[in-house]
C-alpha cells in the first residue's frame, strides 16, 4: 500500500477508537451511555490485510461511488472509512428503508396496535376501500403479511417497467396508496396446463408501493403518523436522532425507500437484529419477530430468498458459505448480518441505477471483508 493510503487509513482508525451518538432528549435516552468501540481486527478474529487492501482498492477507483464501509464483530467496529462525506452524512440508502417498515410491524404488533401480519389491508383501510377501482374478492384478502413478504396479488413489479404498479408510475399520481389498491389482480403466463406452486407458498413480486401502503396501516393502527412512531418506538431506544424522511405529495411517510440515516445509525439497526431485538440491555424488538422477519417466506430466484422485508442470501468466500440476512437499496446499498459469525457489516454507495451496482458491493463483502475473517 502506498504512504499516502496508509496515513488516510491510520487516521481512519484512531479517530473511530472510541465514539458517542448524539445526545437523545431525556424520556428516549437509553439507560446507558451510547458507544462504539473500535477493535484491533486480529484481536477479533479477522485479518487487517484484506481491510487495507479493501481501502486501497477504493480509494483507486476499482469501485465506483462508495459513500462509507463500517464493519463490526462481537459489536466491536474493526473498521470504518468514509469515501464521500463523513461520519455524520446521512445516507439515502434507498430500498434499505423497507427493513426499517418491517421493524415498525413487529413493534406495533407487539405493542398491541395492530393485530398480527394476518390483518387485513383493506379492512384496517376501508374508506380505501369504498372508493377503489377493480374490486375483486382477491384484494379483499391481502394481509399485512402479502406486502411485508412483496407477494400480495396485485399487479405491481419495479422490476417490470410494463408493469402497471411500477412504482415510477405511483410518483407523479398525488394519492399513492390508492394508486396501488386499485390495480388489478395479476396473472402470469405458465407452461403446461398446471403451474408449478412456487416455494413456500407465495409468488414473490417487488412492489415499492405495497410497502408505502403499510404507512398509512401503521398510522391508522397507532394514531401517530409513521416517522413520529418510528422515532418514539425505534430511532428513540437507539439514540437516532437525526433522521430524514421522504413524504408523498399527501405529506405520507414514504416507508418503502428514501429514508436517511448515518452509517453508524445503520450499523445500529444491524446490531439491534445480530442481538435479537436487544440494545445495550433494553429490548427493542420482540426476539420472535426478529426471527420470523430473516427467515425464508418466498424466493426470489436460486440465490436468493425472502423475510419479511429483508434479503436472505448465502455469500461464498474463500470455499466457504456464509448465510446473511440484509437490508438493501439502489446504488448497491446493503446493511448485513452474519449471524453465524457475529458480523455486521454497511456499504452505502450513491451508485444508482447502474449495471453492476449489488455486485460490486457484493464482491466488497466476499472478495475482502469475509475474506478477513479467521
């Protein structure tokens, strides 16, 4: 590595020996004082050489648009470097924002607000429902539990731009919600005069706006507007004190992407999940819904499964697998967790809308931060 990478790298590392969050407001302080503290790596079981080498390789320009990587095992941070602004820049991570929705689920069900992931949409919503184009029987029947696992029936697909729900058309409607709830059911072609069921029982589809529709449930199911929950009931107990939310023309939390957080407000929410719902001792999420939320509820292709909002993959590095959950968002955006190794790892990356954006940052993850593990 050259001088001048490795003077940027030794600065990197003493300036995040030991760091204090914002101060939070007196009634949503956690008990105990917020701090990350950094790790030497081979004191914890992972090799500084590929995170060096990591470091050099962006700051060369072999990856494009890296906004910052933070890396943590046990809850120790081994490593932490900004490309693009600093540690307080707030990220827009984009789709990584639905994770955060799923949370939010899991803590009104808990609280007792909303009755479970088998409530009905459109009851919860029924002046929605009075008004809405192409009823169908179907859509009545669209749980809470349809759009955490994007396999609801109607006919939305980002990945589609043919598709009359691709969430470019939402955007310049004023009403979002009721622009979903008024798609048609969707078909799909098949071979053969039988279909073959898809894996767990659902028929994965992603739609950005079934999970804008779940802002609207929360608010309904909480009586308080979803960025106003999510600061009393998530960002609160973690010390997230700076937080920016995107809103639809109708002033709605936009719970499916756009939300901004700092890198390390990101790791936080890892980290919340790597313990099983618990920070610094204070239980935020219920350890059941922590696990039912990274567990497989549809597939997505031969690699790739899905939670409840959360991507589930197995990464391969060096002849070995390594399973992760994660969050994920355009731009190659991911926040992940590998259980089995006590690892939470951020890449944030503002390299939207770009062939390759996930698979640079996935060669991030196997090529040099797996790759450090011992």
């Amino acid at each position: 590595m050259r001088n001048s990478a490795k003077a940027i790298l030794a600065i990197t590392c003493s300036l995040c020996a030991v760091w204090v969050s914002a101060q939070t407001s007196e009634a949503s302080a956690p008990s105990r004082s917020e701090e990350w503290v950094a790790s030497d790596p081979e004191s914890i079981g992972m090799s500084g050489k590929p995170l060096r080498d990591m470091e050099e390789a962006i700051r060369a320009g072999q990856f494009k648009k890296i906004g910052s990587v933070l890396v943590a095992r046990r809850g120790k941070v081994v490593y932490e470097s900004y490309f693009e602004g600093d540690a307080s820049t707030l990220r827009d991570t984009r789709s990584a924002t639905k994770s955060i929705t799923s949370a939010l689920i899991g803590i009104a069900i808990a609280d007792k607000k909303l009755s479970g992931v088998n409530a009905r949409v459109l009851e919860l919503l029924p002046e929605r429902a009075r008004k809405m184009q192409n009823p169908d029987p179907r859509k009545d029947k669209i749980t809470v539990e349809d759009f955490l696992t994007m396999s609801s029936s109607l006919e939305c697909d980002d990945w589609n731009d043919a598709s009359r729900g691709n969430e470019e058309r939402m955007y310049v409607i004023e009403d979002w919600a009721q622009f979903i709830l008024d798609l048609p059911v969707r078909g799909r072609m098949h071979v053969g005069e039988r279909p073959d069921p898809p894996k767990y029982g659902r028929s994965f589809s992603y739609c950005t706006g079934g999970v804008f529709v779940l802002s609207e449930v929360l608010q309904k199911a909480t009586r308080v507007r979803t960025d106003h929950y999510a600061q009393e009931k998530l960002f609160g107990p973690l010390g997230i004190t700076d937080a920016t939310w995107v809103y639809s023309p109708l002033n709605i939390p936009q719970t499916g992407g756009g939300l901004r957080l700092s890198t390390r407000d990101l790791l936080k929410i890892a980290e919340l999940y790597r313990n099983g719902g618990v920070w610094q001792g204070r239980r935020v999420l219920d350890e059941a819904w922590v696990k039912v939320s990274t567990q497989p509820h549809a597939q997505i292709d031969d690699q790739t499964e899905y939670g409840y909002l959360w991507w589930l993959k197995t990464f391969k590095s060096g002849g070995k697998d390594y399973p992760a959950y994660y969050m994920s968002g355009n731009g190659g955006n991911k926040v992940a967790v590998f259980p089995a190794l006590d690892l939470a790892v951020v890449i944030t990356s503002t390299n939207y809308n770009t062939r390759g954006m996930h698979e640079q940052t996935d060669k991030l993850l196997t090529d040099y931060i797996l790759a450090a593990v011992q």
